[in-house]
C-alpha cells in the first residue's frame, strides 16, 4: 500500500465501526506524515494534488462516458459552511459539463411529499457515463429530521412510534437502495466533510464581513448552530449504520479547504479508475470504414 492509498484510508468509515467523529481531526493537514513541511508546503502540497487530481478526473470522466456503462453518484453532506460548494468548484474543474449534474435538495415540494422519501432521489440520479452530484441528499431524511422530528409530519406517514426502530429502518432502506444501485452499474460514493463548530464560526463571519458574500449568509443558520451537537451526534448516527462496502462513507477534514478539495479529487479518481473502464471497441466494419473516410480526407485538395 502506497502513502497516497494508506492516507485515503484513514477517512473512510469501515463497515461495522463506529464513525468516530468525535476522534477525528476536522482540522488534520497531514499527520505524521510530513513532518519537516511547514504549513505554506503542506498547503502547496495539497493544491498540487487537488490540481493533479482534478486533471486525472477529467481523463476518467471521458473514459465513463465513452464506456457507457456505469454512473457514479457522489453524496456530499455536512454541517453548514463547511465548503461543500467549494468542492464542486474546483474538484470538477475541468470535467466536461455535460458528463456532470449537480443536483441540490430543498425543502420537499408537495408532489415530492406525496411520494416516499426516495421518489425524488431516484428522479434525480446520473445516468450511465454521468457523474452525478447530491450537493445534500437522502440522507437529510435522517439527520435533519431525526435532529428535527417535527419535520415528518408533512410526509403523512403511516402512524407509529418515531423512535430508534423508526431510523434504523430508515438506514436499512438507504442500505439496500444503494446496494440496488451498485449491483445496476452506479457507483456510489460519499463525504461527510468533517468542520469544527470553531471553523464554522469563522466563515460564518468571513460571509458577513467580505463584500459580495452576504448574501450566502442565512441567519436561521445560527439557530441551528445551537444544536450543532444534536446534529453531529445525528451524523455519527448515520454513518455508522449507512457506510457499507458497495457504498462507503468519507469523513474529510473541513477546517482547510485545500485539504479537504485534495482528498475529494483523489477519492473520485480513485473510485472511477476501479470500476475497470474501457474504450469502446471498434469493429472490422467500422474499421475499415474509418479507413476509407481518411483516405477521401487526405484527398481532398489543401
């Protein structure tokens, strides 16, 4: 196992273990790893890899279109401001946007309420060569609401107790839709990116000070900081139960965003370069077609 692989796998959520988060560094740049680098050259080291990554992407991303064969969905999911726009920004630069769609869940419409809660997520994933992106996702079904409960009222479920059974069958629902999605040819990845309610404070300030990015800024989101543990414990909750190894969960550090963008872009490489892409074959026929069509173009005067 290379440094590059040994280091991804630190972030992942094995199945079977607890997510720990409460262990993990939201604010991690490197560990033991490089010792002697000084921040500006973890910080460069990092932009490289997310540059490097983000090219290798866009190879990958041709290859899943031309094969026409898989999707891959990607799930992001956090606390508020912990850069999940940023993510797709500059991770996806590069990629040709008509193989990538992003898709952004709001509050339910009353068509979206009339259905299950995984109507609209299965409306809206990638289809094969396509990345696909949940900018949030099913998985507001258990952590805003199991943090909010009140919430479920507006789904018109039928009654019962809301308590732990209820979630649990929730995350066996989730389970198996994406198992249902892995063994149909769209690979599903996911990243909780891990910030600190201090780090969280800073860009929450950084909105309101900085001209231009005010409007990014939603005081609601405050009151909901108030519950910042009751939300993290919902997540923890969460990935525990839903990291599975058809669709694993990544806890990404959030307090730098030049590593969180670092780890994203080497995850989804990685992950595409796994599912065996190949080129499509061209037959004898098409072949010796494409022959022809060279020969007339050569022919033609210059």
């Amino acid at each position: 196992m290379d440094t590059r692989e040994r280091l991804l796998q630190q972030f992942i959520v094995r199945p079977g273990d607890a997510a720990g988060l409460a262990a993990r560094d939201p604010g991690w740049t490197g560990g033991p790893e490089f010792p002697d680098l000084a921040d500006d050259e973890r910080q460069q080291r990092a932009i490289d890899a997310r540059r490097l990554g983000s090219a290798e992407l866009a190879e990958a991303q041709e290859l899943l279109w031309a094969s026409d064969r898989y999707a891959l969905l990607v799930v992001l999911q956090a606390m508020d401001a912990a850069g999940k726009d940023s993510v797709i920004k500059h991770v996806m630069h590069g990629v040709n946007p008509q193989g990538v769609q992003v898709v952004s869940f709001k509050k339910p419409s009353s068509e979206e309420l009339g259905h299950d809660f995984l109507w609209r997520i299965s409306r809206a994933l990638p289809e094969r060569g396509r990345i696909g992106i949940f900018n949030r996702s099913h998985y507001e079904e258990v952590v805003a609401l199991k943090v909010h409960p009140e919430w479920l009222e507006p789904q018109r479920l039928p009654p019962g107790e809301r308590d732990e059974a209820f979630w649990q069958a929730r995350y066996e629902d989730i389970n198996g839709f994406e198992r249902h999605l892995d063994r149909s040819g769209t690979k599903v990845v996911k990243f909780f990116l891990h910030v600190s309610r201090a780090a969280q404070k800073e860009r929450f300030l950084a909105r309101l000070d900085q001209p231009g990015k005010e409007w990014k800024f939603n005081a609601a989101d405050v009151a909901e900081r108030h519950r910042f543990d009751e939300y993290r414990g919902a997540f923890e909750d969460a990935l525990t139960a839903t990291s599975t190894p058809w669709a694993p969960w990544y806890v990404v550090p959030a307090d730098h965003w030049w590593i969180t963008q670092a780890i994203v872009a080497q995850v989804l490489v990685d992950t595409l370069l796994g599912l065996d892409l190949r080129w499509p074959e061209v037959s004898p026929e098409e072949h010796a077609a494409n022959l022809q069509a060279r020969k007339e173009l050569e022919a033609e005067p210059r």
